[in-house]
C-alpha cells in the first residue's frame, strides 16, 4: 500500500542541528541522541500526521521526535527485516504487519505502559487482529478503504446520469472504460490493494490464495490496460483535484483530500468517492515497536499520547482518514465524521473485507502477474 505525497524528514523540539541529523540518518541508521536527551524514532508513512501534534508531545513530555518517512512497505519491511533499523515506532499495513510479526520483528506491547489503549475502537481493533492475533504487537492508526476516486462531471458527460458509479464495472468493463480513457484513468500500483479488492466482483472471495482467483483478476486488468493512462503512487490527488483524471483507483484519504484541494481552488470541478457494491478492500496502518527499538519507553509514551481521544482527532482531522480510536470521533470534524468515505456506514462496513498475506510461492506468482499487466508483456 502507498500513501500520497512527497518524503520528508520533520523534527519537533530540536534546533537546525537535530533537523540536519535527521535528514542525514533518514535512510539508514538513526543518530545517537545527546547523553540525557529523550528521543523517539518515528517512522511513518508522508504527509500522515499533524505536525502539531508531534511539538505539543515533546513539549509536554520532553521526548524529541525524529520523524522520518517514507511511501511504500516493502521499503520498511526492508529496513526491519535487516535489523537495527534504529527506528522505535513503524506504521506497516496489515498484510506486511502480519509477515512481520512472522519474521519476529517486532516486541509485544506493554499494555500497562499505554493506558489510552481503553479507547481503541472495538470493531476496528477486532479486525486489526486477522493480522495480529490478540492485538499482541500492534495499535491501528488509522484505517480506510480502497474505492474509486471520481470526476462527476467528466463521467456523467461520458457514461451517461444511469450508469452507477460504486461499482468495479467502472473499470473492468472493457467497454465503459474506454470511454473514459481520453479523460484520464489511473489505477494503483498496488496488487496487494487491487486483487483482493476486484475479486468479490467475480463472486469470488477477497482474501483467496488460488492463483486461478488470481488470475481472473489480473487478466480482465490486462485487457482494459490499455484505457490506463498509469499505474500510480500518489498523482491521482492532484491529477483529480484540477480534472486531469476522471477516474482513479485509490484510497478513501486520499481521494477525499483531492475534493477538499478542488473545493479550495474553486474550480467547479465535483469529486465523488464510491465504495463499489460488490465489496471492497478494507486496510489498516498500524503503530508496532521494532524489538530492537533504542527508545522503548519513549516508543510506549508516544502510542499512549497518540491514543489520546483529542490526539488522534486532531490527526484524522489533519489526514481526512478514519482513526482506529473509538472515542475520537467525538472529536472529530462533523463534517469528516458524516462523510461514508471516511466513516463508513454500517451497511456499507458489511461489505468490507479485509486480505492476509500472500506465502512466497505466491507472491513471487502475483509479482509476475501484475508485472504483466503494468508493461502489457
């Protein structure tokens, strides 16, 4: 899974000093902190938080955050599987925190050391646990799903007022996506998020290991790739906020802040997220503290402050992602809170689904696979 925009290193509570050293140490190891200074290693996926909330932990507690990001998890999974990352707190994606938790990289929480856990969302924690049993190493973040970011008015004018929008025939239907291809369509570049998330539209099961499921997916993509303007990371935001794109595969968040950058510019363009009818990919990024983490009482500190109701608000209301926290929607914008792209509603939560991590023999199949589909060889 990818999260949008571009990678940065962002310091709280340090001087140009500290920023540099982050900077320099953001590919590899971390830098030794200051004997006697309290420091916590974060690593995290970009534009992802509310620098805000990052000054006002160390300022009440005193910890200096180093803050180090990055857009995908296979380059995490790297960085941990390596060992001695340097980094106390990590953000993976279910699929890749269950392999992780597999490979031993990660130390059990001490949940008497992060009180505001009594404020995780039941349901959401519940699911979380398909990757982490017993939620053992891991607190969601924040969670979503994987949808299709629309131009409405781009293609109401191709498709006509009929056709319905929350359905995957949007994009493989070879002949409705063609007409949308002289108005722009991308699609993730994510196999992880794409199969198991167009595999209900086949009557199949999302999280399927058999490779013929696989296969039907990733063959019907095959065949409408050529209405693909791009497989993407992040471009579809602004590629749909200023009607470039008419349609893009992405995530909730995502296309969310793509219709808030639309509705800011005032440039009349109509951005809709639709959850497709026949079912939908539901992720999560989850805070876990590597085992070899240097800080791990400051790691603890900073998951119970970011467990806090008002904090991990604060964050959702920054992102326009949903929060793993329960209590915090009270505290989120009414306006992000009434959104079902963000907060799903409970018929709409019924058709979500979660995947599990593919074993190697798999994965090398799905990487030939989709290989295929993005180079049309």
């Amino acid at each position: 899974m990818i999260r949008a925009g571009t990678r940065r290193a962002l310091i709280t509570g340090g001087l140009l000093a500290g920023a540099l050293a982050a900077l320099a140490f953001g590919a590899g190891a971390r830098a030794q902190a200051p004997a006697g200074t309290r420091v916590v290693n974060i690593y995290n996926w970009s534009d992802y938080i509310d620098p805000k909330v990052l000054e006002a932990f160390t300022k009440e507690t005193g910890i200096r955050v180093v803050y180090d990001t990055y857009d995908n998890n296979e380059i995490l999974e790297t960085k941990l599987l390596a060992g001695r990352s340097g980094y106390d707190v990590v953000a993976p994606s279910g699929p890749f925190l269950q392999r992780l938790i597999r490979a031993g990289v990660f130390m059990p929480l001490d949940k008497a050391r992060i009180p505001n856990l009594v404020h995780a969302w039941p349901e959401i924690a519940a699911r979380l646990a398909t990757y982490d049993p017993g939620n053992t190493y891991a607190v969601d973040y924040m969670w979503g799903t994987t949808g299709l970011g629309v131009n409405l008015g781009l293609v109401r004018e191709r498709l006509g007022a009929g056709q319905p929008l929350n359905t995957w025939s949007l994009v493989l239907n070879p002949g409705l996506i063609a007409k949308l291809k002289d108005c722009g369509v991308m699609l993730l570049d994510s196999p992880e998020d794409l199969i198991p998330s167009m595999l209900p539209f086949y009557g199949l099961k999302p999280d399927s290991k058999r490779w013929d499921d696989i296969t039907q997916v990733t063959d019907a993509l095959f065949k409408v790739r050529g209405s693909v303007r791009k497989f993407h990371s992040s471009e579809y935001i602004n590629g749909l906020a200023n009607g470039d794109l008419c349609l893009a595969v992405g995530y909730s968040g995502d296309v969310m802040q793509a219709r808030k950058r639309a509705e800011e510019a005032k440039n009349g363009i109509e951005i809709g997220y639709f959850v497709p009818r026949e079912g939908a990919l539901m992720w999560f990024d989850a805070f876990a503290i590597p085992k070899d983490a240097p800080h791990a009482a400051e790691a603890h500190a900073f998951l119970d402050y970011m467990m806090r109701p008002e904090v991990a608000a604060a964050n959702t209301n920054f992102v326009s992602y949903a929060s793993g926290n329960g209590a915090a929607k009270k505290f989120v914008k009414p306006e992000i809170l009434a959104n079902t792209g963000i907060y799903p509603d409970e018929a709409t939560m019924q058709r979500l689904s979660t995947n599990t991590a593919w074993d190697d023999r798999t994965q090398r199949f799905v990487t030939r696979a989709w290989t295929r589909v993005r180079t049309g060889r």
